[in-house]
C-alpha cells in the first residue's frame, strides 16, 4: 500500500429531512449572521426557504443571495460578494448544485482575503481565515461539498479556474435526498454521469492513493446501481440518497487523488461550445477509458468485480477497456444523454483547436496514461 495523508475535514450529515437541522448545526459553529448562496430554480422549487425557515427557526439573521447561475462565472461571485460585504456574514451556506457551492466559496474567497477570483487560481493562494461554510447540495453529480475547489469561469476569456484552498472547505454537508427529488429528469441525468466520471477517474490518476480508492469505488457501485433507479423512478428516496452519497464519496476521492483527462477535454467543449458539464463528460468518458486501459488494466478490472454478477473478461487490457466503457456507455443511454460529439454539432474541423486548449487543462497531467495534444486529439477523434 503507497503512502497516502488522507485529510477530511467536513462533517457529513445524511438522511431524509435532515435539512430540518441547518439552523441547529449552523448556530453550532458560533454564527450568528448567516448568508445563503442559491441560485433562482433551488428558490422557486421551495428548498431554500426550507433553509431559510431553519435558519430562522434557530434565531439566525439571514440574508439571501439567489443570483448564481450556471457554471458560475466571476459576474456572479461579484454579485455574491456586494450582498456580502453590505450584509457581513458570519458564516456562509452553498445551498443547491455545484454552482451554488463553488459560488459560495468564490464569495467567501474574496470577502475574506479581496483581491480577485484570479488571485486565487491555483492551491492554497489565500493568507487569511475564511469564514466557516456549510454545503446543502440539491444534485447528486459535483461532490463539491466534499472538495476544497471551487471551479470559477472567468467571465470574459471562459476559462475555468480552479482555485483551491484546505481553508475553503466546508465545516459541514448536509445530504437531504428529499431535496433531490424535484430535479428535472435531465439534471439527473448530467450530474449523475459527471459523479460517474468522478468515481472512475480518481481511481486511476497517477495520484490516487489507497485511501481515496476506497471512496472512489464504492462510489462507483453506488453510482452504477441506482442511476438507471432514479432515471426510472423520480421519488426512489433510496435510490437517491444512494446517488447523494456517491457523488459525495467521489468528490471525497477527487480531493484526495485528482481527476485526469476526461475532465481535460470536456471543459473547452463548455468552454467553446457552450456544452453543459455532465455531456461533454457524457461524450468523452468511454474513449478515455478504452485509451487508459493500457495503463490501468489491473484497477479497471477491480471496479469490474466490485459489481455484483460482473466479472473481467480476461486480463487483455484492451478488452478490460472495452468492457468497462460498455457498462458506462450503458448508464449513458439509460440516462438519455447523447454519445458522439457530431450529435452536439461540434465541427470535425475544430478539434485540433479543442485538442489544444484541452493540453492546458490542469486535469490533464493526473491522468494514469500520459497525454500529450495529439493523443488528445487522437480521443476527440474517436468520440467524433
């Protein structure tokens, strides 16, 4: 076993209603003044005020911030931080997807140290105490309650920065299945296979850790079991608070381990093209298995056996690829997301271009087997 130094440092509450206990757990951590960061459909789906009315209930002030969108860029964490710094948070609460969350921590990034969401991008860029944050995800996809990231768009260039910070880190998740269940189908869908993708990729990056393994699979069996379950059946509470606590266990194995190039080549066709995070993984995820293979045959056939009625078909690492991405291929077409990059209308001819901006992903240098531009180009390709 390699050595490893496994850090978790947030506290993880789960089960139906739990977010009854937001208030409660909240005024544990000494806050008295409390920001709650959401986005405008979390807010009209009825869950925020369930925080809010918690909040309340435990005799916090709170202000409210609802003006996060998709893929958060630095025009919201601006907007986010004027609410702020005219309100002054004790503690701050990432109610909803991964856009609430990452947003909040962005907010919290520059009201606490200043500066710019640049500043921050890399590790551990800021000198300062940030304020305690507690996580309410509404998807099962990001992990980023598990994870000291936040993934911020530059509003101008489109560029994801990755800005991490062990100080970033929520004191406390709360994992509510119920607050899941008015997800439109396609939600699911996304955020299910970019857990998915989670769970395969930190278990096989060149930084993975026994430690981490232990999350990542587990998720992976999680995952692969109970996604067909809430694509069929909306209000499976079970099956949901499974994919909660998969896509939560993989965010845990991401912070320890990394994620590799499948994540390098979705983000410019988000980037780029304006596709959404969980389909450009869709598109990509089983050419980067099938070309990982070859270095990874030996974990790819371990996730095959933690499967019930699933065992390798020989040790042929070509086969092992080819046999792990049809059981992934197979949640892709249960989840109703599209395979082929043409199916997006991506045009043959910019790939060399994606190829390129897919080079500079910080992702990319994680991944089992080593990717230069032309192998990535060679991936584009065979997902076209």
């Amino acid at each position: 076993m390699t050595p490893f130094d496994l850090q978790i440092r947030t506290r993880f509450v789960h089960g139906t209603n739990v977010i009854e206990q937001l208030g409660t757990l909240a005024a544990e951590l000494g806050a008295k003044r409390v920001l709650l960061v959401t986005d405008p459909g979390i807010l009209a789906a009825g869950h925020a005020n369930h925080g809010l009315h918690s909040l309340c209930a435990a005799g916090l002030t709170t202000e409210l911030f609802d003006g996060v969108g998709e893929n958060p860029t630095t025009e919201h964490v601006a907007a986010g931080l004027m609410v702020a710094e005219r309100f002054k948070p004790e503690l701050i609460v990432g109610f909803g997807g991964g856009s609430s969350m990452d947003c909040a921590k962005g907010i919290n990034f520059l009201y606490t140290n200043g500066g710019q969401m640049r500043d921050y991008w890399g590790r551990n860029k800021a000198t300062k105490p940030l304020l305690a944050m507690i996580a309410v995800p509404t998807t099962a996809g990001t992990g980023s309650e598990a994870q000291s990231y936040a993934l911020i768009s530059d509003a101008e260039t489109h560029v994801k920065m990755a800005c991490g910070d062990k100080k970033a880190s929520f004191r406390v998740a709360i994992l509510d299945p119920a607050l899941t269940v008015t997800q439109p189908k396609r939600v699911t869908a996304l955020t299910g296979i970019d857990a998915l993708s989670h769970a395969l990729e930190s278990y096989v990056t060149k930084t993975r850790n026994a430690a981490a393994q232990l999350f990542a699979r587990e998720a992976f069996v999680l995952l692969v079991r109970n996604l067909p379950r809430v694509m069929d059946d909306q209000y499976d509470l079970e099956a949901r608070g499974a994919m909660q606590v998969g896509a939560c266990m993989a965010g845990l194995a991401i912070e320890n381990s990394m994620l590799g190039a499948c994540h390098a080549l979705a983000n410019p066709l988000t980037a780029r093209f304006g596709i959404v995070h969980g389909q450009a993984i869709a598109l990509t995820l089983p050419a980067v298995i099938r070309y990982n293979a070859y270095a990874v045959s030996a974990e790819y056939a371990q996730l095959l056996r933690a499967l019930p009625h699933v065992d390798p078909e020989g040790t042929d690492p070509p086969r092992i690829g080819a046999q792990l991405a049809a059981i992934v291929s197979q949640e892709i077409a249960a989840a109703g997301l599209l395979t082929k990059l043409r199916d997006v209308e991506i045009p043959r001819e910019a790939l060399p271009e994606l190829a390129a901006e897919a080079a500079k992903q910080w992702t990319a240098e994680h991944n089992p087997r080593p990717v230069k531009q032309e192998d990535l180009l060679a991936l584009y390709e065979a997902s076209w």
